[in-house]
C-alpha cells in the first residue's frame, strides 16, 4: 500500500513519541506506535460517527465484542466464549485488576525479565512483591530458565505469574512445548497466570501464536488474557481493550472491579474503531504486516554490514528490535546519550525492562522505509566518526 511510503506530519496531535522527541530535537524510534495511517475502514467509522455533534456517555454494543470473536477464530482459529469476555482500558489496566481479583497484599508475583516494564508498576500498585526469573540469553536468542522459575515459585510460594506472550521487548513468540512448560508448572503450585497477548496478532512466518488459555483445561480455567488493537491497528490513544477471564464468575468480578475504580464507561470512540478494524480491516492488517516485514529485513541486514558492534537479529513478531549495545559502552547511560548525542534518535534505554536489559535499546521500525533509511544512516554517521 502506498500510503504506508507517506510520511504523515504529527506535529500539533500531541503524540508522545514525537512532543519528547521535539524536546531534544531527536528523531524518533521509541514507543510503540507505528506512523503508518490507520485504515480506511477504521478512519470512515470515526468520521462518521463524530459528524454527530453530541458525545455523552456510552454503553458497549455486543459488536464490540462479537467483531474480537470473529477476528481471534478467523486469524487464529481459537473460539472465545462470549461470557468469559469484559473490557478495560488498556492492557496494564486489565493485568492490574485481574491481579487484584487474585491475590492480595504481600503476595509474590514472578516475571521474566527483560519484560514490558509497567508489568513492575502494576505488581507494586497491587502492593504485591515481584520475583524475578530472568530470561536466559543464547546465540540464537532467549530461552526461559525452567529450572529457575519452578523453583523461585516454590522458594517464594508465587501467588501469580504475568506472562508477556509474545514477549516485548526480546522479540520471542514462545512455542506450545515451552508454553505447555509454563503451564505444568503453575499448576503444579496454583499460580495464575496473568497473560499478556497485545502482540498476538503480529507473529511472522514461520512463528505461530499459541494463547495461553488454549495450552489445555487447567489454563482455560486459571488464565487471565488481554487483547487489544493498540498494536495491531495502531489504536493506543483509543485504550479500548479486552480482558478474557477464566469463568464467568470471574467476568462478573472484573466487572465489579472496573466500577470500584470508576473505570466502567467505554471510550466511545474506541468502541467504533475496534469494530472497525476487526470486521473490515483484514487488507490492510495483511499488508502492514508485508510491509513490517520488510523494514525488518532491511533493517538487520543494515545493522550487520554497517555497525557491526551492535548485534541483533529479526524478532519474531512485531515492529520492535531488540539491539544489543554493550560493545558501544559501559553503561546504559553511555549507550544512550551516543544515541542521542552523536546520532540523535530517541530509542528505548533496555535498562527500563529490568534485568537482562543493561546496555540494549528497543528500536521501533514502523514506519515509512525512508524515514528508516533516514534513522539508520543517522545512526551510521555517528557510529563511523566515534568508532
């Protein structure tokens, strides 16, 4: 699609990525958003809708949700059942309601560093501990430490277990024989598993996406999942997402929580975006996936030939890479203010994803391919003046 080659000015639409990076005068290739138009489809349902001049409080119609469930058995043949399914916000919101559902405080919670770091806001502001099993690091990639986090489960009698699937920021899609793993294991000592699937639509070929409820019985009954279309259809100013509990009891209780937090009524735009983008945005999903691709391919092959002391490879999902640094610097803190000082871009520090992130940064390239070629031949001219 061409429109994805055009470059849209977002100058005065107080986006994030680009009023930090004004500040600094960097280029920007941080948070992850794409600069890529949303569809047709999904830009005429809100143009339509807001030509009516009245926007009061709203209810969320059932194609709010019908439109997920036809989206997740189309793409990926799994059948969600409509009473296990609410609402919230954004994802975060979701993984930090289900947790209060679940536990209460002084309870440990594990994760897998380097992870999406508000999963550590959302453990604290649950006034729970977080235990660490961090990921291990291999030629080919990351794997998970098994025999570390079945026993820090049972050292630390782990309450819940906030999955990131696929997991952002190392560009993992976990396979079944692994996801099967986690799962045993959490049955074993009755954790819940908290998932967090915002990327689940984004695997590339020959990467499978497995949900987590789907691994078997016990995780259909122990597994909270969140979905949302701020990555996939590039909607996060909308924060309008879907939480899939394990029962319906435990639906009503989600429910319940979003009203004690005065957090029940829809973003009313986001309700006419999201059943947009699932009933009539199949094209141009397939297409900015094509074109991610792409940049993906362009972007590695860049990296190896022109800075060869930053090493990475192509993630198995997604727009964001995950490059690693540590030959440009001692610190974080170095590796960053080069980015910033000597090439000026704005990434993310990998420091901000916990431990296993020291002397990385997350690169997003989604985005037109010149602006990318842009951002790399900035990156080039520094890197061959400073090393």
């Amino acid at each position: 699609m061409k429109q994805l080659d055009i470059y849209n000015d977002r100058e005065g639409t107080f986006s994030l990525k680009y009023e930090v990076a004004k500040e600094e005068n960097l280029m920007p290739f941080w948070v992850a958003d794409m600069d890529f138009p949303v569809s047709e489809a999904i830009h005429d349902s809100i143009k339509k809708r807001i030509e009516h001049p009245i926007f009061g409080y709203s209810v969320f119609p059932e194609e709010y949700y019908t439109a997920f469930i036809s989206w997740q058995k189309n793409i990926h043949n799994v059948t969600i059942e409509r009473d296990l399914l609410t609402s919230s916000h954004d994802v975060v919101q979701g993984l930090f309601f289900s947790l209060l559902l679940i536990s209460k405080p002084g309870d440990n919670v594990i994760v897998q560093t380097p992870v999406y770091f508000p999963f550590f806001k959302v453990i604290s502001s649950a006034k729970c501990n977080m235990i660490n099993s961090p990921l291990i690091k291999t030629k080919n990639g990351y794997e998970i430490d098994f025999e570390d986090f079945e026993n820090k489960i049972s050292e630390n009698k782990v309450k819940a277990f906030i999955l990131c699937s696929p997991h952002n920021p190392i560009g993992r899609v976990w396979r079944r024989d692994e996801l099967e793993k986690i799962v045993s294991i959490c049955e074993k000592y009755n954790v819940t598993i908290l998932s967090d699937e915002i990327h689940s639509d984004l695997a590339h070929s020959p990467n499978v996406h497995i949900p987590t409820h789907t691994v078997n019985s016990w995780a259909k009954e122990n597994t909270f999942s969140f979905y949302s279309t701020g990555k996939t259809f590039n909607l996060a100013g909308l924060h309008s997402a879907y939480a899939l509990c394990p029962t319906p009891e435990y639906a009503d209780k989600f429910r319940n929580i979003k009203s004690e937090y005065f957090s029940s009524n829809p973003n009313l735009i986001g309700i006419f975006a999201n059943i947009a983008a699932f009933k009539d945005s199949e094209d141009w999903y397939r297409e900015t996936m094509k074109y991610i691709e792409s940049n993906i391919s362009y972007f590695v092959d860049f990296i190896n030939k022109n800075t060869p002391k930053i090493k990475c490879k192509k993630p198995e999902f997604g727009f964001l890479i995950w490059l690693d640094c540590s030959e440009l610097g001692e610190t974080s803190e170095d590796i960053d203010r080069f980015f910033k000082k000597d090439a000026g871009l704005l990434l993310n520090k990998g420091s901000i994803f916990g431990k296993g992130g020291d002397r990385y940064m997350r690169w997003n390239v989604a985005v037109p391919r010149h602006r990318l070629e842009e951002g790399l031949k900035k990156l080039k001219d520094a890197y061959d003046k400073k090393f």
